[in-house]
C-alpha cells in the first residue's frame, strides 16, 4: 500500500516508521525544509 503522512513531527514520523514496518511504502511530507535535509541525511 502507498500511504503519504503529511507532517514529520513526532507523532507524524512514528506513524510514518510503523507503516513502513509493516511493509507499505511511505512518503512523508512537510513543510520544514531543514527537517526534510535532516531526514535525508539519515
């Protein structure tokens, strides 16, 4: 399944991760530039 989560705060990420888990594919959205380039950089 492909499931988007708007918003990487915490409770955004953690529900993000869980999908992910489980084996969906997840694309996490948000509007900080600065917490995306954190979240890329691993």
């Amino acid at each position: 399944m492909k499931i988007a989560v708007v918003g990487t705060g915490y409770v955004g990420l953690v529900t993000g991760t869980c999908f992910a888990e489980t084996g969906n594919q997840v694309t996490c959205i948000d509007i900080d530039q600065r917490k995306v380039e954190k979240l890329n950089n691993g």
